[in-house]
C-alpha cells in the first residue's frame, strides 16, 4: 500500500433519510446558500450538531455548565416570546391611554366651544349655544377620525 492509500479513509454511503417536501426545500436552499451540494451540507449539519451536542454534555459532565441551564435556541425563543408579550401589553396599555386622551380633548373642546361662543351670550341663547358646541364638536371628531 502506498502512503495515499493509507491517507484516504474508507467512506461509507448512507442514504435511506426521507424528508417532508417543506423541510427538503429549506435544506435545498440553505445549501445553495452555502454554495455546497444538498449531501454535503446535510453532512456538515449532522456533523456540526453531534460536535456542539458533545460539546454540551463536555460543558455539563466538567460542571461549567448546569444541566439546567437552557440551551442557547431555547433561551432566544423565550425571549422572543417574553418581548413578543410585553410588546402586546405595551400596546394596549397605550390604546387605552390614547382612548382616554381622546375622550378628553373632545370634552375640552367641547368647553371651550361653549366658552367661546361665536354668538353674543344671553340666556336664552344657552340651549343653542350647547347644541352648537356639541355640533361643533363632533364636526372636529369626525374631522380627526378620518386623517
């Protein structure tokens, strides 16, 4: 046997793996991505996990890492999850603070519609005054809501 003989490691052929036409397509394109063929890159994944799953149970077995700590994917969902809720909350707690102000500024508006009348002031004159104010009012609030 001559010296590359020796170098060259025997390679065995495993292919009995099925896939879900989704899944096949992710794989497909995360391997053009990588610019390999669909073999090689399933390859360097199963090889890339079972290196960074020995590299866990390393880290667990040596006491560097605890055993219940989470996994960094697992850490980054719930992340995600946890601003996905507090997004939510953000959100409806400023719903209700705009829905607040806007009911405030209509009943200012409303007040400052009866304190500046366009019309002379007289008592008889307060009834309409209102309905002019409440007209006016919701002309604005209808003006508001449509920009």
């Amino acid at each position: 046997m001559t010296g590359q003989e020796q170098i060259k490691e025997k390679r065995r052929t495993v292919h009995s793996i099925s896939f879900k036409d989704d899944d096949l397509k992710i794989i497909k394109l995360a391997a053009q991505q990588e610019g390999v063929s669909f073999a090689s890159f399933l390859k360097n994944a199963a090889l890339t996990y079972i290196r960074e799953s020995l590299e866990y149970q390393r880290l667990v077995e040596s006491g560097e890492l605890k055993e219940t700590d989470k996994p960094i994917a697992e850490v980054i969902g719930d992340f995600k999850d946890t601003m996905g809720k507090s997004m939510m909350a953000i959100n409806d707690n400023n719903s209700r603070r705009l829905k607040r102000i806007e009911w405030l500024i209509e009943k200012i508006i409303f007040i400052l519609f009866i304190f500046n009348p366009p019309l002379e002031c007289s008592p008889e004159k307060d009834e309409a005054i209102v309905k002019l104010a409440l007209k006016r009012t919701k002309k604005i609030m209808d003006e508001y809501k449509e920009d």
